[in-house]
C-alpha cells in the first residue's frame, strides 16, 4: 500500500516539476484531508493524480475517470479550466475530431432536422457568454450519513467558469420546433463498455432548453473546453445540476413524449417535497420521485482548510464562495463559535446570477484552542441551508451547512 | 452513442491514460472472479471506494444493478461469488 501511494505521488510530483511547480507533501497531505468524514475506503484509494492536460486533481476512480477538484483552487473566482474536476459515467470517452464533429439537431417534433459543424455555429447564431456554476448532483455524497453508494465526492464536483456558446433556443428555432414538443433529448460522443449498459441521454423540458441562458458552449474561461470538460461542445444549464450539461454533445431532438431511459428514470431522481425547490420537470415526474433539477442553495468555505493552524491574535482570513439556482446570493453569515451566534461575512462582486459569489470574513481568535467555523448562505428565494443533512437514497443536494475546525496556538 | 465493439475497444484502451493498474484488491477468495468481470466496465477502485459502508444486503444490490440494469454480462453463479467476496472483503 505505501509503496504504491509512494509511486502516484512520484508521478503526479514529475507533473508538477515538468510544470515548473514544486512538489509540496504537506500541501497534498492537506488537500487529501479535506477528504474527512468520507468512507473509511474512499480515503484509502484517493490520490492525486493528473489526467493528461490536467493539474494533479483527487483522483475517485481511473475508468470511468472521476477526478475532484482540491479545494484550495476554490480560492479564486473562476476555477482554472487545469484544475476542473472531471466526471462519466460511461468509459468509452472518444478524442472528438473537430473537423468531423457535426451537431444533429432532429426529432418527431421539429420541422426541418439540421446538421451544424462548428463554423456554421459560429457564423449563424449569435454567441454569447455567461459565468455559471457546474455541479455534479452528487458533489459531496460522500459526507452522507448514512453513506450511500455511488462516486464519493468531497467538495470538489464543482467549479465555476465562464461559459461562451450559442443559445440553445437559437437552434431549435432555426430548426422549427413544433408545438407538440414536450422534451429536448440530448447524446453525446462517449459510449458504454458493453452493448447492453444504457448510453448516456438525457433530456430537459422544452421551457428549460428554450430558456435564453442555456447554451452550447464550446469555450471555458476564453479557451476551447478541455477534452475532460466536453470538448469540442457541451450543453450549459446554469442553475441546473451537471446531469445535463451533456458532454462532447453530438445530438439534440425534439420529441412530443417523455423521454424514457435508465439515465432519466430511476437515475438522477430525488424524493418528492423534500427539499425547498422550485424549477419542475413535471413531464418526469412520478408519483414518489422527480428528476434534480436546480442546485440547493450552498456555501463553502475554502480558506482555511479543514484542520488548519492559526497563530493566535492574529486575524485569520476566512473566505469561500456561496451559490444557489440561479436566484441570487443575498447573504452569507459565519458562525465562530459552532453555530450559536452568526454574523455577516462580506460579499465579493456579483459576476452574474448563476455565477458563485465570494465572501470572505475576519476571524480573530479570542484564545487558543481549538475552534469550529460554519458558514451559511441565503438566497433571494428565502431559502437556507439545513443544520442537519436532509438524506436521500442518492445523496444528491448535500447542502448541509459545512464545518471546518481550525487548531489556534 | 452506440458504436460498433471493435472501435469500442480502441477508444477504450485509449481513454485509459491514469494507471488503474495499480489498483491493488485485498486477498481473499473470489479475487480473480472479481478482477476478471467487474474491471470490464469499470477500475477496482470503485470498489475500494464504496467501503466498507455496504453490508451483504447492500453489495448484493450493488452486483445486481450492475448485472440487470447496466448489463454486465456476469453469470448467475459469478455473481453470487462477487457478492461473497465484497462482503468478506469491503463489506460493513
């Protein structure tokens, strides 16, 4: 066991020399430790390890590649597109040819079917662009309790970046979307490992796709999306978990029934009423369950990292970012003393409504010792986070407010 | 998307850029059954990360989506074996 743990940390520190960047074992110490309070299991296989283009992520499974973002690079507004966690589902994941690539806009509920490559994107719809929060519907299942089977994320199934593509809605007009539509599906380039495993399709409600910020994208923060991210185009659903911000995306039908596959029904599910959203998929929906549809609102707070050290009298900076679906972060309050008395934290720029927002707060210690920081945000929709986590089977929308316990000497 | 085996496997053997081969499984009875089929789909590591919170009841549940609904092509018999394994080895 040490022997190979040994080894993963030699290759991921030769990528990090052959960048020019030095190998730290605390740092990387520090940032596995953020994996507290995951599976005893989950600790034991995680490692950090680069995935080619990639900055040495936490690595939760090799095939299909899972890889987290650590949650120092939560410090900056715009997560680097090196450092953007990685998710699939399936494991055939194809180099998508750009030259080859077309984008197949069909189905029964359209008038006339469209094949479009990437320069007729660019030279017939307008391209636009927006910062929005991605988030794996599971980012930070493994901190259930119960735990629950599936990826054992930590905090790192999300980051944020700007986003530059077409307007979905664009498309399907071009395409002459018919009135009997009730579902959008969409495909993509990356396929199962046996003939028998349901491919990845999924579908959003008519509203939602023709909604004018849910795009095509085929830049992140200025470049071309990283192959890992969905290259060379992924659909963009700010506000939305990342179950729809289909990948290296390669076909969008219209259809006038629900779309029925394993990927939309029982997976990606959450129990009716348990939780305080608003955006429904009403042609999904079941008596007992409904697809995830828009984040929970959700705080992190990323300096310090868990079971840091502070000098006592000085003033500790504690920062982080809050995010919600799309309504707008109103407040973010901390509490320094394990949750009796809270206090606001300062709000960074508004870079846009489904964008996270910073906030940061001076923290000075009264005395040495050990002590417990929370934080929690409020949205413009009223709604908060829960002090106890509210458990489903999936371990989606874990919004539970954080904790973080710092060592004061 | 769906695309023939052949391709499938190319894209396969290409996409496999980290070293899931050092992804080491305990010992125990069962290992290799474990090694041959579940690694067709997807690394070990899986396995190693879904424990040891699962109890029999709960790798079984784990086995039988993967047989039944993701369509493993994993025997009946197999299938018990890999269950027997999970729970001695990563179970609760």
């Amino acid at each position: 066991m040490r022997e190979r743990r040994d080894f993963l940390k030699a290759s991921a520190g030769a990528v990090l020399l052959a960048q020019g960047l030095r190998w730290n074992p605390v740092a990387a110490a520090a940032e596995l430790a953020a994996a507290q309070g995951l599976p005893g299991g989950a600790v034991e296989a995680a490692l950090l390890e680069a995935l080619p283009g990639k900055l040495p992520l936490i690595k939760k499974s090799f095939r299909p590649p899972n890889f987290e973002t650590p949650v120092r690079f939560f410090n900056e507004a715009y997560t680097p597109n090196n450092a953007f966690f990685v998710r699939y589902h399936l494991s055939a994941i194809p180099q998508v040819d750009l030259q080859a690539w077309k984008l197949d806009i069909g189905g029964e509920a359209l008038e006339k079917p469209l094949s479009l490559g990437m320069a007729d994107l660019l030279r017939d719809f307008e391209v636009v662009e927006l910062a929005a929060v991605c988030m794996c519907s599971g980012n930070r299942r493994g901190f259930s309790q119960p735990h629950v089977p599936g990826v054992q994320w930590g905090h790192g199934a999300i980051g944020n970046a700007k986003w530059r593509g077409v307007r979905l809605r664009d498309l399907l007009a071009r395409a002459g979307l018919k009135k009997e539509a009730v579902e959008i599906v969409f495909d993509a380039a990356d396929a199962p490992p046996v003939e028998k495993t349901p491919d990845f399709v999924k579908s959003l409600p008519v509203w939602r796709a023709m909604d004018e910020n849910t795009l095509v994208a085929f830049e992140m923060n200025g470049e071309p999306l990283p192959h890992w991210n969905g290259f060379p185009a992924r659909l963009v659903v700010p506000g939305w978990t990342a179950t729809y911000w289909m990948k290296h995306l390669t076909s969008v039908s219209a259809v006038s029934q629900p779309y029925k596959g394993f990927w939309m029904n029982p997976a990606y599910r959450i129990p009716k009423g348990k939780f305080p959203v608003i955006d429904r998929f009403v042609s999904q929906e079941t008596e007992a369950n409904t697809p995830i549809t828009e984040m929970v609102v959700n705080s992190l707070i990323s300096t310090p990292e868990n079971e840091g050290k502070c000098a006592a009298g000085a003033t500790l900076d504690v920062s982080g970012v809050a995010w919600d679906g799309g309504y707008g972060i109103t407040a973010v309050e901390i509490s320094e003393d394990g949750g009796s008395t809270w206090r606001n934290a300062q709000l960074g720029a508004d870079l846009g409504r489904y964008a996270w927002r910073q906030w940061s707060h001076g923290f000075k210690p009264a005395r040495a010792g050990r002590h417990t920081l929370l934080v929690r945000a409020f949205n413009r929709a009223g709604a908060t986070q829960p002090a106890e986590l509210i458990f489903n089977p999936a371990g989606y929308h874990n919004n539970v407010v954080q904790r973080v316990d710092i060592e004061v000497a | 998307m769906k695309k023939p085996a052949v391709l499938l496997l190319l894209l396969l053997s290409a996409s496999v850029a980290a070293d899931e081969g050092s992804v080491r499984l305990k010992d125990g009875e069962g290992r290799q059954l474990v090694e041959a089929n579940c690694v067709m789909c997807h690394s070990l590591d899986y396995i190693q990360m879904n424990s040891p919170f699962l109890d029999r009841k709960g790798w079984e549940a784990s086995v039988n989506k993967m047989v039944k609904v993701m369509g493993a092509p994993v025997s009946e018999s197999d299938a018990k074996a890999i269950v027997d394994y999970l729970a001695a080895r990563y179970g609760k």
